[in-house]
C-alpha cells in the first residue's frame, strides 16, 4: 500500500472495505467455533485470540494507529496491560470463593 | 560516548524537551485517545468483575438456550459496518469530500440507531421473560446484573455516540469544525465497535 501525506494510507477507501470484509470473516468464524462445539479451554483460547484479531484491525486501521509514531502507540497501548494485571490479580480470588461454596 | 549514541541522545533530547510535539498529533487527538484508553480501562473492571462473578459462582445459565446469538450476531454485523462507513467517512473528510463525508457520517448514524433498537428489543424481551438486576428465571442471580450493567455501559456510548456524530455532521457541513474533529469523532466510535468486540466474545460467545 502506498502511503501519502503524513504516513497515512493513500489511494481512496479501498483499505477500509478490505478491513470490513476480515472483520465479518472472524465474526462469522467466532459464532462457528461456539456452534461446533469444541473442548471448552479450547473454545476459550480461540474466541480470545479471534477477538484480539478483530479488535488490532479496528485500532490499526480504523483507528489509524498503524500510521502514528511509535512513541504514540507504545504510550496508549502500553497502559492495556493494566487491565491484563487486574483480570490476572483477581483470577485467584474467584477460584478461592469458588473454593468455600 | 560514541558518537552514534550521542547522536541519539541528543535528537531525544530535542525531541523530549519541551516546545515540540513528541508524539505528532494534535492536542484533541491526544486527549481523545487518552479518554479512550482510561475508557478501555473501565470496560476492561467491568469485564473483569464479571468474569470474577462468574468464575466464582461455579456455574452459569448456558447463554446459547437464553440469547439469541442470531440476533447478537446481527448486532455484531451492523456496528462493524457502521465502524468502517465512519471510516470512509473521516477518510472523505479528510480530502475535502463534504457531501460524501456527511452521507457516510449519516450512514453510521443510522447503523447506531439499528443497533440500539436491536438492545431495546434484546432488553425488553429478556425482563419480560422475568430477568432483572439482581434475580432471573436462571438460578444466578448475578447472570442478569453482568448482563445488564455490562450492555448498559456499552449502550449509553452508542447513545452518546450517536448525538456526538450527529452534533459532528451538522457542524462539518456548516464547516465549523475542521477534519480533525471528524477523525476524532470517528476515533470514539470505532472504540465503541472494539468494545463490542470483546463483550460479544466474553458475554455471549464463551
């Protein structure tokens, strides 16, 4: 893909319907792998990484993230990881209530 | 010090400084993405919580027998579509396009309001079959709190964002603002389309 001014995506709006197009491909893979019904963890570990897939392209291209300095991505993309920390931190926790049921 | 790394020291240091824009968008672009990073952080507690509530409840309604993913599934469809017609939106902005510009900023109004009516309809079916914040006819009484608290939040910022699109056409075609403010217009409803991309996977996939 060329790119015009200021590092953003030239030559019209090809790109965007691209992205929509992958975008209803892994949705309609994600409402697939819930009706085959595979191995729960399985199942987990896919709808995860097929959501993460849709969710780069949106901020990559809709977003443009793709286009801005690196500096600029590392500083929205780092504070993610918080919320990471916090579903990680709490994990243990639910499995001790769990645990005292 | 050799002289390579005093050179990269040195255009840090130019960089950082101060009186430069280290990062190389506008101040509102910033502070948008800021809004949206701390945003993501709130959905991200939200989901969390419930992934706790879930974990620890030890069991859950099997989501398939209660939503009706075919619906969910559309809902899906349309703000994805409406995500990438704010796309060609901003892009049309962006080279002086206007008419094709507000057509498209229409057309992602438009798929808001479709997908709000779909939640209206998803929620009001779901509390006349019994379901409310904290009891429901499926014997987790937390199931219904997730779900509405979660799809709430989410829904207020299509809400939001629908009059913030429409206050945004209507001063874009009256060339009050410039295509900056399209961009980040358009920046706040694609994050309202990510989102959704996880609460689908999390709250009625998994």
């Amino acid at each position: 893909m060329s790119e015009g001014e200021g590092g953003r995506p030239h030559g019209g709006y090809r790109v965007y319907w691209v992205v929509w197009f992958w975008l209803l491909v892994i949705t309609v893979l994600e409402l697939g792998v819930v009706l085959v019904h595979v191995p729960r963890a399985l199942l987990a570990i896919m709808l995860v990484v097929l959501a993460l897939m849709k969710a780069w392209l949106i901020i990559a291209y809709f977003m443009h993230l793709k286009y801005e300095r690196l500096s600029f991505i590392y500083a929205v993309i780092a504070p993610l990881f918080l919320g990471v920390i916090l579903f990680f931190a709490l994990v243990p926790d639910a499995l001790d209530g769990l645990r005292l049921r | 010090m050799t002289s390579a790394e005093a050179t990269q020291e040195q255009g840090l240091r130019s960089e950082w400084g101060g009186g430069q824009s280290p990062f190389a968008v506008g101040w509102p672009k910033l502070m948008m993405w800021l809004f949206l990073v701390q945003d993501t952080l709130t959905f991200a507690g939200l989901l969390t919580a419930y992934g706790f509530v879930r974990i620890a409840a030890g069991r859950w309604p099997v989501q398939e027998e209660i939503f009706n993913l075919y619906l969910v599934g559309f809902m899906s469809f349309v703000l994805i579509c409406s995500s990438a017609t704010m796309a060609v939106a901003v892009a049309a902005s962006r080279v002086g396009d206007r008419p094709r510009a507000l057509r498209y900023i229409l057309y992602t109004v438009l798929g808001g309001l479709v997908f709000l009516g779909c939640q209206v309809y998803e929620w009001s079916h779901f509390i006349h079959e019994g379901a409310r914040l904290f009891s429901n006819p499926w014997g987790v009484p937390l199931f219904s709190a997730t779900f509405f608290i979660i799809t709430g939040f989410h829904g207020a910022h299509v809400t939001a964002g629908v009059i913030y699109l429409l206050v945004t056409a209507v001063r874009h075609q009256r060339r009050e603002i410039q295509p900056e403010s399209v961009e980040i217009a358009g920046l706040y409803w694609h994050f309202v389309d990510l989102v959704w991309v996880f609460i689908f996977v999390l709250l009625y996939l998994l």
